[in-house]
C-alpha cells in the first residue's frame, strides 16, 4: 500500500495530494487524502470515452445479430415510427440469445459507417412512455447517447426478466 501512495504522490499531473495538519508532535497516519486536477479529470473523461466507443465498434464488427440491432434513425414522433421502435424492442427483448440486448442507433444499414446527422432520442423518458403503453409487462431500457469517433451514436440496452417472458404488444398502434 506505501508503495501505491508513492505512486499517487508522484503522478502529481493528475492528482494531488491534500495536506494534512497535524499537531506537533502527532505522528500522522499512513494515509492519503487526495483530490483530482483537472488534468486528471480530463484523462478519465477521454478514457471513458475511448471504451464506449470501442464497445461501439466491437457491436459493429459483429453487426446485426439475434441480440444486436442497427438503426440509422429512431423517431418516434408518428403512429408507424412508435410501431417499428415496439416491434423492434420486442424483438429483441423476446429472442433466446444470451448477453445483452442492443439497439444501437446512427450507423447506416447498409454501409455500415456512421451517419452524420441523424434523428437521436433526447433522452430514455422518451422511450420509456412508448415502452409503457405499448408493451405488456413494459420492457426496462437503458439509453444514451455515445460520443464515437464520427459522431454521436445513441445506444439502448435493452433489459430482460425472464419471469416476464414473453413480452407483447399491450395496446395496438
């Protein structure tokens, strides 16, 4: 451990260490307060950024699977559009395969390369009101939108239970 404290003491770009007073003659503990630098802050940014992104680009390499579904645009604004955005989560929340279940959104269908300018969902609420009225028991999803190399991809993982299996169309569209 004194040695891991030594290493965090000398990577001074990225953290500090906090300064302990303690009164003369007190010996201090062998303990370490630190706080970020912005640096630091930076660095950890960039790397969360770089995985999701290769998470992205390991989802592509596969492309569309029983659990892994490409979309070049989600609106959910029309009657038909809700339609397809149901039919797809149930899709894939239905399907036998194992691991998690993706519905990635912002590369094109047929070249599979990022496209610019797409239509994203702003957020999961969104989402989750069509899921609530249309799906019976509603399907749980997570949503974000990932900063990729090219540009924003959102990303909807799709959550199974499979005490509610099988899921259906709760109201038609």
């Amino acid at each position: 451990l004194r040695l891991v404290i030594e290493d965090i003491r000398a990577s001074g770009a990225f953290i500090k260490p906090r300064p302990n007073y303690y009164p003369i003659g007190v010996t201090p503990p062998d303990e370490l307060h630190v706080r970020e630098t912005y640096k630091g802050l930076v660095l950890q940014t960039k790397c969360q950024l770089t995985i999701e992104a290769r998470a992205i680009d390991d989802l592509v390499e596969e492309w569309e699977t029983t659990s892994v579904e490409f979309k070049r645009e989600l609106e959910t604004r029309t009657k038909d559009q809700k339609a397809e955005f149901v039919k797809d989560v149930l899709g894939l929340v239905n399907t036998k395969a194992s691991g998690e279940r993706w519905l990635i959104v912002g590369l094109d269908d047929k070249t599979h390369t990022y496209h610019s300018g797409c239509t994203l969902p702003s957020n999961q609420d969104d989402l989750e009101r069509i899921l609530a009225v249309y799906t019976n028991p509603m399907v749980e999803v997570r949503y974000n939108i990932v900063e990729h190399y090219h540009g924003p991809v959102g990303r909807l993982r799709i959550l199974r239970d499979p005490t509610k299996l099988p899921y259906r169309v709760g109201k038609s569209i």
